[in-house]
C-alpha cells in the first residue's frame, strides 16, 4: 500500500525522508514517542498541488522512502492513534461481495448467473452459451435472428464476457453492457454503462462501435478503457494498444496508445491528453490507483463495497496518490486515509459520515 498526498516537492520530500531515516538509524527500538510524531508529521504534511501524472519509477521511489519511514516511526504512532477516538471507532464496514452478475434477455427475462457455474445458460430461444467462473461466453450464431442480451455487474462485483465475434469485455462494479447474441451488420455495436476494458478482435470489413451515452467509439482492433459512471463528470477513455477514434456531437478525435480522452458530460468536448493508462485498468489487475481528490476516490471505494458516503463540513480538495489491493477491508483503507490528518470517518454499518 502507498498513501501520499501529492507534493510539488517530491525530490525534497525524499531528501527528507532520507535524513530522518539516517538519524533514526543507531536507535530504531527505543525510538522516543515525540520523534516518531515529528517523523510522521514530516511524512504527512507535504504541500499539496494539482493532480498530476506520476511515472511508475517515481511511485516506486516514493513508496520506499514513505514505508521504509513510517516502519521507524509511523507504525508506532498508527498502532497509538487506533486507540484514540480520531481512529475509525466502529469497525463494520463491509467488505467487498463476491463476484455476482445477472444477463436480462431480449424477452425480459432475469438470468441469475451464479446458478449457472459450468452450465449452459439459454440467451435466447434456440441459443445457449458457456458460463465458467466469472466469464461467459458467446459464439457468433448466424443461423438465428439475433436478439439483444444486457449483463449487468452488482457493486462489489466483475465479470468478463466473450463476445459473439471473440472480443474479451472485462466489466468493473456497478456497470452493464447491452449487445446482440450475435454480429450480423456491418458494424459491431454495443452500448456501456460504468467501467469496461475491451480487447477488440479484428474484423476490418466489421468495425467495432462503442455507444455512451451521445459519445461513440469507433475501432477496428484494440484494447482500450471506457469509464463513463453516471456520477462522474467526464467519459474517460484509456487507450493501452492500436487507435480509436472518439466521436462525440460533431467533433472526432483520434488517439494513440497512451492517451485518455475525456469529453464532458455537459459540454461534450473532447481533450486528449498523455497519461498512465495502466493505472486506468488497475481494477481490472484487482487494484485501486487513486490519483486525486478525496471524493473521487470515495465514489470508486462506494462502488466496490456498496456503501455510501455523507459529507459534514469542509471537505478537504487536497490531491492523494494511493494504491491498494481490491481485498483489502475499507476500514483499513480508511485507516490509512486518516493518517493524512485530513479526513476523518465515521461508520455506521453501510452508511459512513466523512468529515474535516
């Protein structure tokens, strides 16, 4: 785990730490309670500046300087501060559910697909698929008229789904994808909600269109992630491999591999930036990687482990850089939130109140 809020000073911040480590060298045991406080303190209030792209390399020497600290000094005073009443006092915050998805039928009907483990599942009258694990998967039937099938994700919940021409569709929490039992067109279409990674197979004479709300994705072959939450401002798309071309209203932008487009909701502009699209699909590889504000990163913590969060006060606009593993309890990810000094919670079953 790596919790740091952002600083425009990341070199000095590591000269720092390394000073503090030298100093705490010769007496790491007996170390005095006022210089595990100073040490933690140093490590915690940094300068805070816009969010900003960090290269792995830099994470990397980040994270050892701050755990090679905090394992002198901050772990001493985390143990203290869990006996305080700053600390989370009530420790019921759910963890994350198992892997659970549900498919609804062209006809309607309600396909719970966790009474299907290595059965074939009836998609439509006369066609059936594959469900093993949390992957289901189509063949392209062509000898029937194609209906439309909708798998849906709960919170807390992925799943991965083979489409009728082979392209691998990996679906985060909370989100759906609508799509025909099978590609019979000229286009291949499929409409999203919430977060999903693709891998297209390439059909030149068949291209690959990804419909969110007013905005389209054209491709041919490619990997790429679109993450369009209702409660999220923009659509954002990560390009890993080939070229998209982002269609929203009449503008078309195409990207390159490295590059995330946003378009915003409201105004439908599209901007296209370089940024770290491996972090983009760090759920997809069982993580989180926050990279901004508190409120963005509790919106995607309520999505896995369906909660919700209350605000009281002023909320803190401070950037953090944190990743931590999908397994790990939310109490102890808000644990180490609250070591920033930042942000406090307070949780109640399901419901947890953030406050200054």
């Amino acid at each position: 785990m790596l919790l740091l809020e952002q600083s425009a000073h990341d070199e000095e911040l590591r000269e720092a730490l390394d000073e503090l480590l030298l100093e705490a060298e010769d007496d790491t045991d007996l170390m005095p309670d006022d210089t595990a406080a100073n040490m933690l303190q140093q490590i915690m209030q940094t300068t805070p500046a816009p969010v900003r792209r960090i290269p792995v390399w830099k994470r990397a020497a980040i994270a050892a300087s701050v755990l090679a600290a905090v394992a002198l000094a901050g772990y001493k005073l985390y143990q203290k501060s869990t006996t305080t009443d700053t600390a989370i006092a009530i420790n019921h915050a759910p963890t994350h559910r198992e892997e659970h998805a549900r498919l609804v039928r062209g006809d309607g009907a309600v396909i719970d697909l966790e009474k299907h483990n290595g059965e074939a599942v009836d998609v439509q009258t006369g066609v059936s698929v594959n469900r093993k694990g949390n992957t289901l998967s189509y063949s392209n039937n062509t000898t029937v008229t194609p209906t439309i099938n909708t798998l849906y994700t709960n919170k807390g919940g992925t799943y991965q789904l083979i489409l009728p021409d082979g392209t691998k569709a990996w679906l985060n929490a909370a989100s759906s994808i609508r799509f025909p039992t099978a590609f019979t067109g000229n286009t291949r279409e499929v409409t999203i909600q919430g977060e999903v990674y693709f891998e297209i197979a390439q059909q030149p004479n068949q291209p690959f269109m990804v419909k969110v709300n007013t905005m389209k994705i054209a491709v041919l072959g490619t990997h790429f992630n679109v993450m369009a939450y209702e409660d999220e401002q923009n659509i954002c798309t990560s390009l890993l491999e080939g070229a998209v071309n982002v269609i929203s209203g009449a503008s078309v932008r195409q990207m390159k591999p490295g590059q995330q487009a946003l378009v915003n909701r409201e105004h439908n502009g599209i901007s296209i930036s370089d940024a770290d699209v491996e972090a983009a699909i760090a759920w997809k590889n069982g993580r989180f990687e926050f990279n901004g504000n508190i409120k963005s990163i509790l919106r995607e913590l309520a999505r896995w482990y369906d909660v919700q969060f209350i605000y009281e006060g002023a909320i803190t606009e401070k950037a953090f850089a944190a990743t931590f593993s999908r397994q790990d309890s939310l109490s102890e990810i808000l644990d180490q939130l609250e070591l920033t000094g930042s942000i406090h919670f307070k949780i109640n079953d399901k419901t947890i109140t953030v406050s200054p």
